[in-house]
C-alpha cells in the first residue's frame, strides 16, 4: 500500500513540476533567460540549446544579450528565436545578438494569464487523474483482499489530502504568476 501511495504522490508531483516549467515560459514583460530555454540551435548539424552556444545576460530588465562563442552563429541564433515564435525580434552587430524584449499590451497580458489559466487547469486534471488512480488502486487491493475496508478508507482520505496539497500548489502558483502579469 506505501508504494501506491508514493506512486501516486509522484505523479502529482510530476504534474505540478510540469506546470511550474511552463509557467516559466510565458512572458511576463520583463527580460527572463528561462524564456529562452527549449531554444535550440543547429550547431554543426545537432540541436544544441543556445546557452550552450552563447553566453546569455540581461544588461537591463528589458533586454537579454546572446553573446555567441562562434560569431558565425549569429545567424542561426537569429533564426533560431524567430521560430521559437516567442515575440521577440532579435537585432545582431555582428558581435552579439540584441533580444528587446516589447512590453506587453492589455489585450496580450489577458492572452497570456488565460494561456497560463488553461495550463492550471491541465495540472490540475493530471493531479485528479493521479488521485483516481491511486484511488483505484486501493479498491482493487480491496477486492483482492489485500487490505481491508478500512485501511481502503484511510487510503483514499490520504490521497485526497495530497490532492488538496498539490491543487492549492497550483492555484497558488497560477495566482503569483497572474499578479506577475497583470502588474505594470
């Protein structure tokens, strides 16, 4: 019954890491390197992440400097985050690649806190989708004999408290990040 138990704690955890990670990535007006993680770079025919081609920095809160190691890989860096499609248009001196990053208008911050909404509520169907399964879990241990009527009991008590921890997580999480946005 323990291993159910961390089990299914796992996987609620995993759930509410996976949102964490992509609250990271949406745009909060102000220049952030974890905007660039996931971007990749063709380096001699692999797929290399940009900061491992570049030194990355923020000189000031609304631009990010890609200093690359290789100056002809400015413009693979260039096109790079333009696929990425994140927003930004990347100006380059032939020494670094420049990353204004634009402020966010009204209408894209409510884009955004509504993108940031459905990944919540994504988090939190996993975390719902873990408990069931827990929850399913004991009941089969149940008919097999396992436990009894009243450990099963206990069990799904138990599993229903990490669903409230990990849910009121989330909730807290997607707060903090809609203040992030909704702050001028």
């Amino acid at each position: 019954m323990k291993e159910l138990f961390l089990e299914t704690e796992l996987k609620m955890k995993n759930a509410v890491d996976h949102f964490h990670d992509d609250l990271k990535h949406l745009r909060t007006g102000r220049a952030s390197l974890a905007m660039l993680d996931g971007i990749t770079v063709d380096y001699y025919g692999n797929a290399t992440p940009i900061n491992q081609v570049a030194k990355l920095s923020i000189p000031d809160p609304t631009t990010i400097l890609a200093q690359p190691y290789e100056p002809s890989l400015i413009p693979l860096i260039e096109k790079a985050i333009m696929q990425a499609n994140l927003g930004l248009n990347p100006a380059s001196d032939g020494k670094v690649v420049r990353l204004p990053v634009p402020p966010l208008t009204e209408e894209r911050r409510r884009e955004i806190v509504k993108r940031a909404h459905d990944l919540a509520e994504a988090a939190r169907n996993a975390v719902r989708h873990a408990r069931r399964d827990g929850n399913d879990g004991l009941k089969q241990m149940e008919k097999d004999k396992e436990i009894g009527e009243d450990d099963e009991r206990r069990g799904m008590e138990e599993h229903q408290k990490l669903h409230d921890h990990y849910i009121g997580e989330i909730n807290q999480a997607l707060e903090h990040k809609e203040q992030d946005l909704m702050t001028v």
